[in-house]
C-alpha cells in the first residue's frame, strides 16, 4: 500500500501496489503497478501517446473482471525495459465502479 495522500500529493484518490497482467485493448498486455479509484500505473513493453484512449481489462481477486475506459496521462522510458504508462479512468459503469470500490474497500482492510 501506498502511503496517504501528502500535502503535495495531487492525487485524489490513494494508489495501491497490485501486481498482475492487464490488457490495453487491442495493443495488448502489460504488468500492472499500481490501482486506485481514479486510474492506474503499469509497465508496457510499448510505448503510448498522451491522451490515447484505451480500454483496460484486468482481473481483481476472486476472478472478478474490471473493464473500464482511460486515458494515457503519462508515459515514460522505465529504468529498465519498457515504458511506465499512467492511465486515468475516464469511463466505468456502476457495476465495475462497485466491483473496484469493493477491491480498495478489502486493500485498506474495511
């Protein structure tokens, strides 16, 4: 788990770590970083533009899939291989909203 949002922190909502493989629409897969209720951060072995939009697919615990509509905000060189890729979320329906808010609810142990 992250720490909580610092008085810098621009973030809304707090970031989790979660592993796991996520697909980005027909461009394929990549890891995972990290999740919260607004977006996401993962490792792609292709780069994005800004603002691409995306679909995401990902399964949560107990095989729940998330399928929701972001935005590429950020993408960077990874020290390593690959491209760190920041996604904001800019469409879920009320039934993935309450499938990721379930999720969070159970990382923050409530």
């Amino acid at each position: 788990m992250t720490q909580p949002n610092s008085p810098k922190e621009r973030r809304l909502h707090t970031r989790f770590s979660v592993e796991g493989e996520i697909a980005l629409g027909r461009e394929g897969t990549a890891s995972l970083r990290d999740l919260s209720m607004s977006g996401l951060s993962c490792l792609s072995p292709v780069a994005f533009d800004e603002m691409a939009v995306l679909e995401v697919t990902m399964t949560l615990s107990e095989g729940q899939t998330l399928k929701v509509g972001g935005a590429v905000v950020r993408c960077q060189q990874a020290p390593q291989d690959g491209f760190i890729v920041a996604i904001f979320f800019t469409h879920m329906d009320e039934a993935n909203t309450a499938t990721l808010k379930a999720f969070i609810d159970a990382q923050q142990g409530g």
